[in-house]
C-alpha cells in the first residue's frame, strides 16, 4: 500500500496530540493517557478532557498521588469510567515499578493494568519509536477489505497483528507512519457504514473494492442504544456523585425518578462492585 504514507501526510487530521508543539512535551505519560482515553470514545470528545487531565497529572508520580474519587471525578462524561480505575492502578504501578517512568517494553507494559495490545505498542510505537504493528478497530477494517477482501473484519485475534507486521516497512520512523496512516484511513474514509471508496488513496490495491465490495456475511453487530439504557443508569448515577462531591448522596434521593427502579438499583450494585462508589448503607459516595 504505497500511497498510504504519503496521503496521510497531507490529509490527517489536526489533532493536537500530533502537533510538533505538543508532542515535544507530551512524552509516554501523555501517549497513555490519550490512548486509554481514546477507547470507544471519539477524539473530539477526548482533546479537552486531554488538556485538563495533563495539566493536573502531568506525570505518572502526580497522577499516583490523587485519590480514586478525584480520578473519577475529573474523567467527568468520557463514558465507560472503569479506564479512570485502571489508568490510575497504572500510574501507581508505574512509580513502584519503573521508578515513575513509563516503560519502553511491550511485555512491561502489557504487565500494568489496564493495558492491551493496542495501547502497550501504540505507546512503544508513538512515544519511544519502536517497529511494532498496532492494530485498533480502523486498522483492522481496513486489512479486512483491503488485504482480505471481506466487508468487515473477524473478532479480533492475534493474527491481527501478525498481518498488520507483515505490511510495515523496515524503517522504524516509516513503520510508525504506516501504523498511524492505516487508522486515520480507517477512522476517515474506511469507515463501517459508509466507506468512501472513490476518494480511497489504495483504492487500487482493495480486495474487496476489486471484488465489487460484496457483503461477505461479517456485518458488524450495532451498539446498544444509549437511551434508556443500563449505561445510561450508570452515567445518571456518577455524574449526580460528582457533582456531590465530596459529600454522599442519600440513597433515596439517587435518582428517584428514574423510570425503572430495578434498573437504578441494577445502576448503583454495578458502580459499588467495580469500585466507581461506595456506600455506608445509607448514602452514596464517589470512593475516597
């Protein structure tokens, strides 16, 4: 896929994560963080959260210090609030283990909580440089069609990345322009509903686009809708905490007009037992 670096180079998106600016003080610390906040969550939504969580924590030693309830607090509507639980187990391993320095090997940061695949070579990859395949859901749309000529790609495995390795080019600097350049393809004109074939820079080389782009029985399976939704429950229940804060919220007056109660109930025993709130049996509370 040779006109692949070259496009991206001329047609990314203007992230501040990708500013020259940005990225000279940004460091691995600031590779995590984006990444976990990235997950399942568009870039727009992330830069501003970005901005305020680095400059509160701008290191892992900081971010270490902070209580559970101030890491929730501050992920604010990021959505899916257990990556907060999880990023901030990461910076305390990260100071008691690597002396508050975000690790440059895969298998140490594959180690640390919270971190797959993706984000342990995303931040090996985009931070320190190293030649790794990272592979997120626009990547592997994009080898699904592309190289396997299917609509929509498989559950993901680890012949992802052995595809994905077999593809980057030799040189380091090169390779992390691939990596980056498939997932803005991906992320902008590969996408799941609407791929935009006719402006594709390898439209040439697409398997599937040769093949007619045929419906190869992968469909994606749609998201839940939000609305109405335990999700939604959930959000309702800790954005009411935050606001709270640091005083609790007796339990009658969580959401009492919510429209299913055992819904709410399901809500509040979900928060408690993944760690985003405590209860005294009485009220409420973000965890101290």
């Amino acid at each position: 896929m040779p006109n692949l670096t070259s496009w991206y180079r001329s047609a990314a998106r203007d992230l501040p994560w990708r500013r020259r600016e940005f990225h000279d003080g940004f460091g691995a610390w600031g590779v995590l963080v984006s990444e976990f906040m990235l997950q399942q969550t568009p870039a727009t939504r992330v830069i501003p959260h970005l901005d305020a969580w680095l400059t509160r924590w701008p290191t892992p030693a900081a971010m270490a210090e902070a209580t559970t309830a101030e890491v929730v607090q501050q992920w604010a509507n990021l959505g899916y609030p257990r990556r907060a639980l999880w990023l901030h187990r990461a910076a305390i391993e990260v100071v008691e283990r690597h002396g508050g320095v975000v690790p440059r090997d895969v298998d140490a940061l594959l180690a640390l909580s919270g971190i797959g695949d993706y984000t342990a070579r995303a931040v090996a990859v985009f931070s320190y440089g190293d030649r790794y395949p990272v592979v997120d859901t626009n990547t592997r749309r994009v080898l699904a069609r592309a190289v396997e000529g299917r609509a929509h790609p498989a559950p993901p495995s680890r012949r992802d990345l052995a595809l994905m390795d077999a593809l980057l080019p030799d040189d380091d600097v090169e390779a992390a322009l691939f990596n980056a350049a498939t997932m803005e393809l991906g992320a902008t004109i590969c996408t799941a509903r609407a791929p935009r074939c006719e402006v594709c820079p390898i439209a040439e080389q697409c398997a599937w686009l040769a093949a007619g782009r045929p419906d190869t029985g992968d469909a994606r399976r749609r998201q839940a809708a939000y609305e109405g939704s335990d999700r939604q429950a959930r959000g309702t229940v800790l954005r009411l905490l935050r606001d709270a804060a640091p005083d609790a919220v007796p339990l009658a007056a969580v959401i009492p007009e919510w429209p299913d109660a055992r819904q709410r109930d399901r809500a509040i025993d979900s928060l408690i037992a993944d760690g985003l709130a405590e209860t005294d049996g009485e009220g409420l509370t973000l965890p101290r």
